[in-house]
C-alpha cells in the first residue's frame, strides 16, 4: 500500500508542477496620470514664471522687449541694421554669452563661458536651448539680452551649486562672427 501511496502522491506532484506560470499582476495600475500630472504642474511653472517675467519688462522703460516665437523675450544691446545674414543651418558661429538669474546675479559669466563656437542645429554642444534659439535671431556684431523661461535655461536641473530647479535666467549674448556653410 506504501509504494501505491507514494506513486499517487507523485504523480499529483507532477501534474500541480507542470502548470505554466503566471504572470503576476501589479499591486496598482496608473492610467497616464503621472504624466498628466507633470504636464499640468509644467503648464502651471511655466505660467508663474512667465507673469514674474512680464512683471520685469512692465517696469523696465528703457528697453524695447520682443517675444519669440519660441517662447522667450529679448531686447537689443547693439543693434546692427547694416547687415541681414543671420545664422542658418550649419553655419558656425562664434559668440561671448553669460547668465544671469533675473534680478541680475551672474551665474555664469563671459569669461567662465569664454569664446563659444556653435554649428547651428548640428552640434551636440551644451547649450541650454534658449540660446541656440536666440543665436538664430541675431546678426553679427549684434548684442543681445534674452529672457528665459526655465524649460528654455535649465529646467529641472538647474546648474549644481550656482542655480536651483525651475529658475528663469536672462542672457546677455554677442555674436562675433558668421562662417556660411558651403550648404547655404
């Protein structure tokens, strides 16, 4: 009877351990609202943001502010009404930039940035995207200072140590000179 019992426990043990494993289902399950979630704390920065910016160029009289099609406002330091080559794709430029927070701070100046060499829309330099923007609405020998919302500067990262999350910036930018690329 011994050996019957054991054959039976066996064979049951066999067909329970040939059952497929199942895929384990998750504790919780989101519909996107993460995301949702972040866009609308990102609508709602970046509409603070863009108030405090309005509220600068309100008080500031002496400059004629421009907004971007981008999404950012600028003036001009020097303007250069001489010539109408402004930066296309491939072009290199060479440019001085610095940054600062909006009350006037620098953050980063000319000289820590030095002498920048960019090639419009085909480099992977580290350039926050305001400025790349920025450099194609100038001329050479332009100044020009930018005001960036903080999707345009430096976003969620900030600069360590220098410049904390979700912080708008002003740039004060200088083209110095335009290579036409064979391709224009």
């Amino acid at each position: 009877m011994l050996p019957k019992l054991f054959y039976i426990i066996l064979f049951a043990t066999l067909i329970v351990s040939c059952k497929s494993p199942e895929a384990r289902r998750p504790v919780q399950s989101h519909s996107g609202t993460f995301i949702k979630e972040s866009a609308e704390r990102n609508k709602k920065i970046y509409d603070e943001e863009k108030s405090f910016i309005e509220k600068i160029i309100a008080k500031d009289s002496t400059n004629n502010y421009i907004s971007s099609e981008s999404g950012f406002w600028y003036f001009y330091n020097k303007k250069d009404t001489s010539t109408t080559e402004m930066p296309d794709l491939g072009d290199v430029v060479k440019f001085t930039y610095d940054i600062k927070d909006l009350n006037g701070s620098v953050i980063l100046s000319e000289k820590e940035n030095g002498l920048q060499q960019y090639k419009v829309d085909q480099s992977n330099q580290e350039l926050i995207s305001g400025v790349r923007e920025g450099i194609k609405l100038m001329r050479e020998g332009e100044t020009v200072t930018f005001l960036f919302p903080s999707y345009k500067a430096f976003g969620y990262y900030g600069i360590e140590e220098k410049l904390g999350t979700n912080i708008p910036v002003q740039s004060t930018i200088t083209l110095h000179s335009i290579e036409q690329s064979n391709e224009n």
